[in-house]
C-alpha cells in the first residue's frame, strides 16, 4: 500500500512531460509523490536457455565481479560487507508436497507493547546465524519459525520451534539525529542458528505467555539463481512504510509530513502485526509460485544491491505487489540481467519509483533505508553526487524513469476501478476465457501504472498492452495499463499497472484480508493469468518463444 495523494499534470505527454507532473505523499490515504511531497499519511542449477553467452551476458558477469570488489558507497564513506557461512540449502521445490502446518496465523495481537521485535539481518543463508531482538510485557514468550510455502494448502511449515524465553520489556523507540531516525537497539534476545532451514520466506512468530502474537519476517536467501526464478521481496519497501516508533518516511509522531523521518533503520520492529506488507503485497505470490513447482530461488532488493550473483543465470525475476524503493545498483544489477536474458515480471505498481540509499546501522552494514524525496536539495550528497540523490527516479538531479525497465509509469493514488481486458487472445490469458473488454471490478488500485507517450521506452520493439483500464484519479481520467514486452537479448517484461494483483491471488477466500471487494471470479482470472506468466517465464527469454509482435501502445495512445 503506498501512501500520499497524487496531483499530476497529463493529457498530451510530450517528450519530456512526464517529468513536470507533481504528487503528494499522505500517509493513511496512500500516494506517492513526485517531487511535491507535502502532507503527511499512512494508510536452481539448469542453464538458462538463451543466456550461456553473448556480450549482455559478459557485461552482467562483470558487473557482478564488480559488485563483490566494491558496492557503491554512501556519502559518507564505504559500506562494509556481510559475513557469510557456508550455504546448507534444500531447493523450495522439495518444500511444496511436505506437510504443512494449520495453526501459523497469529490469533490475538494485543497492545503494541504486548510483544514485538525484530532480527538484526534482512536476510541470511541457510545456516547462518541470526540475531531475534525481542521486548515483551509477558513473564516468558517463545519462538516459532514458519516457512511459506503451498504445504498441500497449509500454506506454511513449522520449521523450528524454541522453548521458553525470558521476556524483557524494552523502552520504545524514539528519533535521533537530523534525519528523525527511529532505532529501537533493544539488546540480543537469542539467537536463530537457521542450520536445516530451507531456502524461502519465514514468518517468524513470537508467542507471549498472555497469549499475544507477533511476526518477524526473514528471508533464508539463496546463493544460486541459474536456472530460477528469483522471487524477489522488499524490505525496503517495507520499512519505508513502518511506523513503529511513531516515525517513518512519510510521516512524523505528529502525522506531519514535514516531520517525516528522512532515513529509517531496520533496527526496530514493524508495526502493526510485524508482517504486514509482506502479507498483504508478497505471500500470495510465494504460495502461487511454489504451488506450481517452478525451480526457484529467493532473495531482497538489499541484497541484489549488495550482490547481484543471484541474478546470474536465472530464468526470471518477480517483483511481487509493492516495490517501491530502489537503489541503483538494484535497479543498473536486474536490467543487466534482463539484457542478459532474464525475463523481469512486475506484479504490482509503483515499481522502482523512490531511489534510496542503504547506510550502516548500529546492526551492521545497510542497516538505513535514506530518502530525503522533496528535501534532496539537503540530502549529503547533493548536488555532488547526483546519482546517489535520492528522490524519485524520474526527478532531478539524476533522473531516470522507471520506465525504461518497467514498460510503464507510475501515474497515481488513490484508485478503485475495475481492470478491463485488452488483448483477449494473449498468451497470458489463456485458459481464462476472458473477452475483449471484459472487466473485474477493483483489481485497478490502489496505485497505479499506466504507458506513457513520451516516457522513455525500454527499447526499440513493440510494447503490447494487455489490459487497458479507463479509471478517475483525483478528479483526472486516465487508464491503468497492463503492458508486455520483449528486450533485445530475448527477455520478456510484464507489469500488471495494478498493486491489488497479489491480494486479488486470495480475494475471496479467509486470508484475502484487503481484498477491497475483489471476488472469487476476480481471483480465478489472475491466479490464470499469473500461472501462465510464470511457467513462460520460467521456459527461459520468452523473447523466443512468447514474442511481442503487436505494437498496441501505438494504437491506443496518440503521442501529442
């Protein structure tokens, strides 16, 4: 979910139009801003076919030699790396026909002091040690680890369970420094030796003895990617989002925009029950993915900044309901991996929009999440390094719009609208049954991407519009687009222009939360539509066996 209300300039975008339309990020209502901010709100191991050799792949090999010698610094000085242990991995797909485990969900949150925490790395490999930070109100709480994961419908697996831990309560977090950074350095609780636990995506549950219950989420990452689809999560996104200590980027403890957080830490929990936009924005996409039996791998965004080496190889790249902050490293790693062959699926909206920079924290290297957004004119590294500014990708100084790798570009908040079929006959629809003009009431929100004339394109071939989306934002018509396309070096590109797609996976059923109306028809299409999507993109370039012949932008927007 994205916060802050969109004010835009469209009609006829000319070359450079795009880059003058303004929003407003407020928090509670969602929306993103561009440029504008203002008020405050919150709301495997096979080969790649296709990718064994040529000059995009050699470039994407020397980018990660480049990666692993120097990643790009913060203003301040050089990131220091992660320490790592030797990986003890089981590939997802031996997880998908185990039994499961029924009783993973959280039955009572409580107060926000009832229990909460947080883990001093992102991510790790299986067998890596890791850090449960933890305060409770409770005498003793214990640990459950949770894997993601199809189980035969279960949809997650109890992996490891601790005994009793003395709880502690922690004093809450409060900002400090210039940019409010709200850390909450709460001392080492235990530790997760993650030895035997599977690559994938882990909800670690905390389970007061006053029967209050909390998430952590962790991501048991994978050290190899070829022949894979990498499903690729957002904690960055994530914490932008989070308000535990009051404070985040889009807002302050006063709900002030102005006094929003400029860098947020990850050394804090998450609000609300922990987990929340990995739930709401990424799970359903996981459980489809190993639902179906693809060979995948795992990882982060922070970690493709780190080291792209996943990336190598694989026969795709998810972006799941809500990716919103970028590096550029991230960004400059997975277009050199669609070059290289890679198919890129964009399963939400507002994809690549904010460009960030990961610091040290207290916890170790890229520990800060830095976005200054409208106040870049104070961001250290401005007007220096413009590069590293960080704002939005389409702003100055710097600018570079996401839809280069994209297709398309995000256009605003808030939105409710139905999605309407295009390109009935498409190979992603098939088997839905779906007809030309064909609508599925609330899929199109609750931000939005659409083709922009005149935004720069991700390359000489035609881009087709699969789904093109009449819809009022803001008192402004418009249309939400989904789009295809397919780059030089064979890769295919989709992005859905929707962030409701993965909550649209479980609309209908007990889990489907946010489902903002969607129903069992709704859920029935895209599930379809994604499955198609991902057993293509899995077969290696879709370029060579799903091309993009149709040149539909052309035909339903007239460049001014």
């Amino acid at each position: 979910m994205v916060t802050g209300s969109a004010t835009r300039r469209r009609a006829a975008h000319r070359r450079d139009g795009y880059l003058r339309r303004r929003r407003v990020d407020t928090k509670g209502r969602a929306g993103h801003p561009q440029g504008g901010d203002v008020s405050p709100r919150e709301t495997q191991e096979h080969t790649a076919p296709g990718n064994a050799h040529g000059p995009a792949r050699r470039q994407f090999l020397g980018l990660c030699a480049g990666a692993g010698l120097a990643a790009a610094a913060a203003c301040d000085g050089p990131t220091a790396s992660h320490r790592r242990s030797a990986p003890q991995s089981r590939r997802p797909e031996a997880e998908r026909d185990r039994p499961g485990t029924g009783d993973w969900r959280i039955g009572s949150l409580g107060p926000p002091d009832a229990v909460a925490g947080y883990t001093d790395r992102v991510s790790v490999t299986p067998g890596q040690e890791c850090g449960l930070h933890v305060s409770t109100t409770a005498s003793a709480f214990r640990v459950s680890a949770f894997r993601v994961g199809w189980y035969g419908g279960a949809l997650a697996r109890l992996v490891w369970r601790s005994g009793p831990v003395a709880g502690h309560a922690r004093p809450g977090g409060r900002p400090v420094s210039a940019t409010r950074t709200v850390r909450a350095d709460w001392p080492r609780t235990l530790t997760l030796a993650t030895e035997g636990w599977p690559e994938g995506a882990y909800l670690i549950r905390l389970d007061a003895d006053s029967g209050h219950q909390r998430y952590v989420p962790l991501i048991v990452r994978s050290t190899q990617g070829a022949g894979r689809t990498v499903l690729l999560h957002a904690p960055a996104t994530w914490q932008a989002y989070n308000r535990w200590g009051g404070y985040s980027l889009y807002a302050g403890a006063s709900g002030a925009y102005e006094t929003r957080s400029l860098a947020v830490s990850f050394d804090r929990p998450y609000d609300a029950n922990g987990a929340e936009k990995f739930l709401v924005y990424e799970w359903a996409g996981v459980v489809l993915a190993e639902r179906l039996g693809i060979p995948l791998a795992y990882s982060t965004g922070t970690d493709v900044h780190r080291d792209p080496g996943v990336l190598h190889g694989a026969t795709a790249v998810v972006c799941l309901g809500h990716d919103e902050y970028w590096t550029p490293e991230q960004r400059r790693y997975v277009t050199a991996a669609r070059d290289a062959g890679t198919n890129v699926a964009f399963l939400g909206a507002n994809t690549c929009f904010r460009r960030i920079r990961l610091e040290t924290g207290e916890a170790g290297p890229d520990r800060t999440v830095v976005c200054y957004k409208s106040s870049y004119r104070t961001d250290p590294c401005y007007p220096s390094r413009p590069a590293l500014v960080t704002t939005d990708f389409r702003q100055a100084p710097g600018a570079d719009p996401e839809s280069s790798l994209t297709g398309v570009l995000y256009e605003g908040y808030p939105v409710d609208a139905p999605y309407v079929v295009h390109a009935a006959d498409h190979w992603l629809h098939e088997g839905t049954g779906v007809r030309p003009g064909e609508s599925f009431d609330h899929l199109v929100g609750v931000e939005y991407d659409r083709v922009t004339p005149g935004a720069p394109a991700p390359g000489p071939g035609p881009l087709e519009i699969t789904a093109h989306s009449p819809l009022v934002c803001s008192g402004t018509r418009s249309h939400s687009d989904s789009a295809y396309y397919t780059a030089p070096g064979g890769a295919g590109v989709f992005a859905t222009g929707t962030m409701r797609w993965v909550e649209a996976l479980k609309a209908g059923t007990p889990d489907g939360g946010r489902d903002h109306g969607m129903d069992s028809r709704t859920r029935a299409f895209v599930t379809r539509t994604t499955e198609n999507l991902l057993r293509a993109f899995a077969e290696g370039p879709a370029a060579h066996h799903r091309p993009a012949p149709r040149p539909d932008a052309g035909q339903l927007y007239k460049a001014a």
